[in-house]
C-alpha cells in the first residue's frame, strides 16, 4: 500500500491555495496537528535563541511568518467541525482544545519572546518603521502583556491551567448544545397542524423528517435564537407554544447535555483568570483591549437604550394583545404569539405581509443578482461559479471573484443549507488569509442554515434570511478586500466590537432601490416585486423594534452580567441569576424572552464574543451614521464603494478601526442615527 503524502504539508496547489478537499481525510487532521504545534514552536525557539539585539526583521517578521502548516489545518479542521461534524471531529475537537490552548500559551508567556517584543515596543519611535509595522509592535506588545507575559513563573502555571480547562469548556459547550439542539427538532404529526408555513416550508420538514427516519411526519429543526422564524406563520397556537419550549429547553433537561454546570464554571474560571491578570472582572479585561475600553463604557450605552426599549416593547404588546382579542382569542398574549401577531398587525397597520414576500426571495436569485450585484456595482467585483473545484461538503459552493480589471481577489464559498452536522446560526470563515508578506491570496466561505427543501422545490428565503445572507457577506467582503502586509492584519482581524461594522453597513443595500430591484422577483412569475411593496416595508421600518432591541439588549446585558462577577462571587443556579440579571435592567418581560438564554447562548459560551456581545449594537452606532453618509452622498456608486474599501475595508486590522472610521467619514460617529433606525429617540 503506497502512503499518500498528507495534503496539509505543504501549501495547496490548487488555484488560490484552496485547500484540496477531495483529497483530506480524517487521517490527515492528527499527524498535521502535531507537525504544526512542533514546527512553530522550534520556529519560535529560532526567534528567541538569537543573541543578536531584537529587530523588527529578526524578529517580528519570523513571528508572523511561523505556524503556516499549523494555520492551514487548523481553518481546515475548525471549518468542518462546525458545518459538518461526526464523531471523529467532535472527539479530535476536545482533544485538540486544551493543547492548542497550552500551545498558545507556550508563545504568548514566552519571556524572551516577551523580551525582545518589549525592547522593539519601547524603541518603535525611532526604528524607522512605517505604520503598518509600527501598529504590529504594538498590537503584540498589548496582547502579550493582557495575556499575562508579564506574570511570575508560578502565576504563568496557573494561567495555563485556567486557559486548558476553559478551552475544554467552551468545546464541551458547543457540542452539548448542538447535540440537544438536534434532539429537541420538534416532530409533527399532520400536515394540518402545519397551517401557514408555505410549501416550501412544509418540503423541508417533511424531508429533514424523512432523513431522521420518520417518513410521513415532519420535522422542525431550531434555529440558534429563541424565536423561531415559522412563529410568525404557524396558525395553531398549540404548535407554536411547542416549538418555542423546545427552542427554550435547550441545556437545562439533565443529562449529558445539560449546560448549566458548564456556565457556572466557565464564568467562574474567567473572572478567576481576570483577577490573576490584574483586572476585576472578564468583562473589564476583555473590554481593556476593545474601542469601548470599559465595561462600564458598554453598560452605559446599553443602560441608555433598554428603558426606552422596554417602554415601546410593552406599547407593541398592548397592540398585539388588542388585536389577537379583535381576532376571537380569549388568551392572555405569550411569548409564543408574538412573532404571529405582529405579522398579523404589520399587515393590518402597514399592508405588508413578509410571508408573501418569500415568493420574491429565491435563493438563488438573492445570491446572484442581490449580494453579489450590490458587491459589483459598489467594488467592481465579479463572480464567477467554479464547479470544478471542491468545497468540504457537496452543497458548498465555490466562486472566483475578480476586480473589474480582471485581477484576482479572492475565492468565496457559500455554504447555505442547515444539516444535522452543522452547528445553528450563520457565520464566516477564512480558509486562507490574504497577506503580502507570506505571498498567500485568500479563500473565505459563509455558512447559513437554511432549510433545504424537497428536489425540484425552490429555496425560498425570509425576509429576515435575505438580511442574514447580506449581512454575513459583509464579513466576506471584508476578508477579500482587505489588503495588508501581515497576516495578524488579514481580513476581518479587528477589535471585536468593530467586525460587525462592515457587515451591517453591507445589510443597507438589500432595500437600496437599484438593488432590491434587481433581486425581488417572483420565483415562478419572474415578476418584480410591487415597488411599493419596499415603500410598505421602509415606512415600517421602526415597527416591532420595541421586541427587536429588548430581546437582543437582553442578552447583551446578560452577557456583562455573567462576566461582571468577581472571582469571589459564587453563583449556584443559572435560571436564578439569569431572571436578577434581567430584572435589574428592566427586560424580564417574559413575553419578550432574551434572544439566548444563558444554556444556549453560544455567542459568550463557546462563539469568542464573551463579555462581547454588546458588539453589535455597539457596531450599529457606526453603521447607523455610515448609512446617513451613503445616503447624503448618492449611495450605490463605485467613487462610494472605493472610498469605502480603501480607507474602512482595505485597511483590514492594520489601523485603530475608530482612526479608519474617521478618516473615511470625517468625523467620530453620531448615536442619533441609530436611536431614531430604532424609534428610541
């Protein structure tokens, strides 16, 4: 038997250096793993065996080059396990988490590596770099020292552990909750009590019914939030309650999943390992290297918003419970009749109805002549479909995107449909990181879950999946534009509570007239949407905001709760702390439930956003006022999009991102625009 040569050994020949997924099998992961760890840790040993004075050449240049082989398997490895997981992946995560976290620690508490950063720190004025490398020293220089480079022998030992056991946590979490996840997808008995949902719709549960072995019934897989989209839809009120109790159920039933023991001691161990790192709480050492800078920065604005949010939310519910009272109902309005309602009153108040609208939303039509239109006409890009290469999985997709001038920009996957294997929500990953200094181009992929329906069915999408789809195209958007010198700086490697800025600014131009133009149009039909369809939808833009921004201030606000404790606090029951979280901020409506609940909030407990989920409310104040510059300045147009890419996109992470917002808009954001996008003004 001839032993074929692991394809994570060298960079991919393939175009763009796409990983050859035809070729890697699950043999591949261990032994490139080790080989990884092994080499960049003698590339750093190299580093810091020098005797010669640090300089920027020998020394910062060989950091950001070492642990190429280790890179590409991990994007590779990290990829799957989160679209397309088995046993294999689930187990090889959890092994893998507490070495790579011992790894990382093993180069950021170096103290001779620390050493020779701090020389080059205190000597970066008068090194004669340019700005890009001087802002490298500097990033390094911070992160090392938040990190605990700083600390004593024995105080460096115990951080170690802390970071293994949380690594293990955080994995254990995710698995947990996607396997609960699946197990809890409501199952329906009869066609009847799925009155409302459109073909489409009932096609994909009866399919994703069949697939789990129960031919003839249905099957309604959750998504991530607690509301669920079919809310809005499904007319019998005993299946609505059903599906969000299991949407609510999720790591609190006991057993093997059960999350509640694992939320306690992962924001234990976090504000244990604050305290350790100089801070008082994780929130404060978290925020410490963000824009907000404080937590009480973060409290303070979301202090400001949540009254007036809890206020609209209670006026809406007063409406919502008039007209399910003018419908017949004798009920007293629940959480579960909210999303129903609030349709029904959209229709009565503005004569737009979202549920129809699906028939405008097809995927692929979105995909082609929406996200990918808006990127053409903003950043002269162009899209052309590759079925002759391979993604990981046979629904991912692969596209070439080219500049107007026929030069390369990068490759964009799209990974659009839900499946068991697949973790909830909707994301995007780079495979390969553009830099200059490692010659690497960059491949970056989104994943949704949209339901798949039945063959020959046609993918139709909701309205609030169309701004999921825009939205995360940001992100990709972001990974390819981006044009930088080190790979620290690729992509979307910025202050976490700047990354959702691109993103939501690239939300905006799903109603932009020209495009929404282009996209709308009737999946058997081909007709456009009635234009003052869009007119209904844009004077109904502060409608429901009121639930909208309670229910995400609710989980954000929980979020800073969970990591506000100090490490002498000792929390013993999850539900208990959540419902004194809530209360304190005036959101523990229980009509208006937080949009994750602590067992299921992967965002803080497994998602990197711990005590940073204010991230994207704090994102919105910028994206806010940067859609008032697009709209004063004539939107949709390429000197917009170029000034855009050049001074926000472009610079990826190589600046401040507030300096580079700034620079592009003139002036430091306003929050009026966003109080008045959310009628809290």
């Amino acid at each position: 038997m001839v032993e074929t040569v692991n394809p994570f050994f060298a960079a991919s020949a393939l175009p763009y250096q796409l990983p050859p997924f035809a070729d890697i099998v699950e043999a591949h992961y261990r032994p490139a793993f080790e080989r990884g760890l092994t080499e960049q840790l003698a590339e750093i040993a190299a580093i810091t065996a020098n005797t010669s004075a640090a300089t920027f050449d020998n020394t910062m240049k060989p950091l950001e080059r070492s642990g190429q082989l280790l890179g590409r398997v991990a994007a590779v490895f990290f990829n799957q396990s989160a679209c397309d997981s088995n046993e294999f992946t689930n187990a090889l995560d959890e092994e893998l988490a507490p070495r790579l976290a011992a790894h990382g620690d093993a180069i950021r508490l170096d103290p001779a590596l620390y050493a020779r950063i701090s020389a080059l720190h205190d000597q970066r004025g008068s090194l004669g770099l340019d700005a890009e490398a001087a802002y490298l020293v500097e990033r390094y220089f911070t992160e090392f020292t938040l990190a605990g480079a700083g600390l004593s022998r024995d105080d460096k030992a115990v951080l170690r552990e802390h970071n293994q056991r949380l690594s293990t946590l955080t994995t254990r979490f995710e698995k947990n909750l996607l396997a609960d996840t699946n197990d809890l997808a409501l199952v329906v008995d009869t066609l009847a009590e799925l009155d409302g949902l459109a073909a489409g719709e009932i096609s994909a549960a009866a399919q994703a019914a069949t697939e789990r072995g129960l031919p003839g019934k249905y099957l309604l897989t959750l998504v991530l939030p607690t509301s669920h989209p079919y809310l809005a839809d499904l007319t019998n009120r005993d299946v609505r309650e059903r599906l969000l109790a299991a949407s609510m159920a999720r790591g609190i039933r006991g057993g093997v999943n059960d999350n509640r023991a694992l939320v306690i001691e992962i924001t234990h161990l976090r504000a244990v390992r604050a305290r350790l790192l100089g801070f008082s709480s994780h929130a404060a050492y978290v925020t410490a290297d963000e824009t907000a800078k404080t937590p009480d920065a973060v409290t303070d604005m979301l202090g400001r918003l949540a009254p007036a949010a809890a206020r609209n939310a209670r006026i809406e519910q007063a409406d919502l419970q008039s007209a399910a009272t003018r419908s017949g109902a004798s009920f007293e309005l629940a959480a579960w009749d909210w999303a129903f309602y609030t349709e029904a009153v959209r229709k009565q108040k503005f004569d737009v109805n979202t549920a129809a609208m699906r028939s405008y939303f097809e995927l692929e039509t979105v995909l082609r002549d929406g996200v990918f239109f808006a990127a053409e006409k903003l950043y002269g890009l162009s899209f052309t479909e590759r079925p002759d290469l391979s993604g990981w999985h046979s629904e991912s997709r692969v596209f070439e995107v080219t500049h107007d001038d026929g030069s390369p920009a990068g490759l964009y996957i799209g990974d659009f449909y839900t499946r068991d294997s697949k973790r909830g929500g909707a994301w995007m990953n780079p495979l390969i990181s553009q830099s200059t200094l490692l010659g690497t181009p960059t491949v970056v992929c989104n994943n949704l879950n949209i339901a798949k329906p039945s063959p020959g069915q046609a993918t139709l999408l909701s309205f609030d999946q169309v701004v999921t789809l825009f939205h995360e195209f940001g992100h990709a958007l972001h990974g390819l534009l981006a044009q930088v010198t080190y790979p620290k700086f690729s992509g979307t490697n910025v202050y976490r509570d700047f990354v959702e800025f691109p993103s939501q600014v690239n939300e905006m131009w799903m109603l932009w007239p020209e495009v929404i133009a282009n996209f709308a149009r009737h999946h058997e039909t081909g007709e456009s949407m009635p234009p003052h369809l869009v007119d209904r939808i844009q004077a109904s833009a502060t409608f429901n905001e009121g639930f909208s921004t309670s229910e995400y201030l609710a989980a954000a606000l929980l979020d800073q709760a969970w990591h506000g404790i100090d490490a002498d606090t000792v929390v013993t029951d999850v539900a208990d702390f959540e419902a004194a979280a809530l209360a304190a901020v005036g959101l523990d409506n229980p009509v208006v439930p937080t949009r994750y609940s602590s067992t299921y909030f992967a965002h803080t407990f497994a998602g990197g956003y711990d005590a940073g989920y204010y991230s994207y409310i704090w994102s919105e104040v910028l994206d806010a006022d940067a859609g008032e510059w697009f709209t004063e300045n004539g939107g949709l147009t390429r000197a917009n999009g170029d000034r855009f890419r050049r001074r926000v996109l472009g610079v990826g992470g190589s600046k401040d991102p507030l300096e580079a917002y700034v620079d592009w808009r003139g002036r430091p954001a306003s929050i009026e625009p966003l109080l008045k996008r959310r009628g809290l003004n």
